[in-house]
C-alpha cells in the first residue's frame, strides 16, 4: 500500500508526531557520540545509536542549497548516511523538489548523494484513538505481568531485555539518556518490563510529548515470540498514557510490529512525512 492510497492524517496530528519525535530524539542531546540540533535544521546525528534523522526545517528560500550544504558537512564526522524528513510544514515549502535538484548537482552536493526511495513516507506510520484501543487477542500467560520503570536497577533489567530482543548490540546510550531523564509522572519517557513470573520478557518505552503518545523499543527475544508478550506491553504502556490524560498515540512500526499493533487497534496512515536518505559516498566517508 502507497502512501498516496493512504488516508492523510490532520494537519495538527501531523504536528503532534513531529514534536513527539523531537522530543524523543532530544533526550540524547549532549551524549557521547550524538549531535543534537534545534534551530533551522533540527536534527540528531550519531555514529550509532539513536540514528541519524532531519526533524524539522525552516530554511529561507534563496539559502536552501548552502543550509543543506552546511547541514550535510557538519554532521559528516558522526554519520555517512542521514534521512531528512520533509513534514508538509517544512520551509521552504518544495524543499523536496530542492533536495533533489540538489543532489543531481554533484559539485554542490559535496559527494552527497540522495538514495533509496526517495520521497517516500519513511516507514509505516500508525495511529490509533486512545479510547478505541482493541482488546488483547492472544491469550497472555496468567503469569504475565507489566512493571513500570521506576529505579536504575529496573531499567538496567529494560536495557537487557531490549537489547536481546533486536539481536544484542550496545544499548548503553539508551541506558544513560533514559537514566539521565529519570523518572516519574512528568518524565517524557516512561518505560515498562513485562515478565512470565519474575523473569523478564519484553519491555517497551512510551514516549508523551508533543500532546501526543508514542510506543517506541518494543522488544522481544526471538526465541520468546508469538507468545503475546510484545502485544501486552505495548497495551500497558498505551494505558498508561491514557492515565495521563492523551488521547491519541502513533507508532512508527517496524514490519515485524505491524500485525502486533493493528491488532490493537492501529492503522496505517499517511502522516505526511516524505524520506529523503542522504549518503555520503563511501571514498570521502
């Protein structure tokens, strides 16, 4: 399914997802190895973990192409490759159109060059209505149950479970962003465990800001799948942002994910994102 054969989310909706993202991606402002920016380009760049994303842009006309240029040089030392999201909001208002014009231009491009599909909607983005959400299908073990994270030594046990879940890798930086946050009724990022007695199965972070909810790092061990677990923590967290008083969520899914949340309710949506990845060329990297 295209993005054009998707119904367009509300122009406020849209707004809500980008100030969530920002808001996401702002809690690793400062830690080693990332580049948090706000400003013209609002964008976080790192040479691992989080990733490496434009959020925002509000660049003048007539300065697209150095903003770009300047964008492009000062984020080279922390990534190769950088997808710039166009929101419908974004200035100027084909900046779409410049970015490729200015990717054909190689001389200005700076061995930058634009990949994959480009314009295309990012991902699939889903949202769903708080007060709708579909009941747990799969049958969960009565020995299921969901934590909230409330200490350092549960969001170690989160950072374990979730590293496992997306095949190992060093989830330090997740650790140390969420830890430096903390925790309690007015954090951004509140997290959840999900355990089969007292061993832990999968976890998630719910994301509320930009009046909007957000469900991001769902994970699960392979070898603990289609068991239900990621579908339950996922609902808990949702539940919890309804106890804060949102009344909408999104997610940005993940193929394996999908089934997951339009079982809970979710749908596909155009959240009007267009993707435009930027590669540096490996010779110059």
């Amino acid at each position: 399914m295209t993005s054009e054969s998707l119904a367009r989310a509300e122009p406020e909706t849209i707004r809500r997802i980008q100030q969530n993202l920002i808001g996401y991606f702002g809690l690793f402002e400062g830690l080693p190895g990332v580049t948090f920016a706000k400003g013209e380009v609002t964008l976080v760049a790192s040479t691992g973990y989080p990733g490496s994303l434009v959020l925002g842009s509000s660049i003048q006309a007539n300065a697209t192409n150095e903003t770009v240029h300047r964008t492009l040089q000062s984020i080279e030392q922390r990534c190769s490759a950088i997808d710039w999201f166009v929101f419908p909001e974004c200035e100027p208002s084909d900046l779409g159109d410049r970015l490729v014009t200015l990717s054909e231009n190689k001389e200005q491009s700076d061995h930058w060059s634009l990949v994959g599909k480009i314009g295309g909607p990012g991902g699939t983005w889903m949202l769903a209505a708080l007060n709708a959400l579909a009941p747990q299908s799969r049958q969960v073990s009565s020995a299921f149950h969901v934590e909230n994270v409330t200490d350092l030594e549960h969001l170690e046990t989160w950072k374990q479970i979730n590293a496992e879940g997306f095949g190992g890798g060093d989830y330090q930086i997740f650790y140390d962003a969420f830890a430096r946050h903390g925790f309690g009724p007015d954090a951004i990022a509140h997290h959840f465990v999900g355990y089969l007695d007292d061993t832990p199965v999968t976890s998630a972070t719910l994301i509320l800001a930009g009046g909007i909810a957000s469900v991001f790092n769902v994970s699960t061990p392979e070898r603990l799948r289609r068991q239900g677990y990621g579908g339950a923590v996922t609902l808990a967290a949702l539940q919890a942002a309804i106890g804060y008083g949102f009344e909408d969520a999104y997610v940005w899914s993940s193929p394996l994910g999908r089934s997951v949340y339009q079982n809970l309710g979710f749908e596909i949506r155009d959240v009007g994102i267009r993707e435009y990845q930027w590669e540096k060329s490996s010779d110059t990297a």
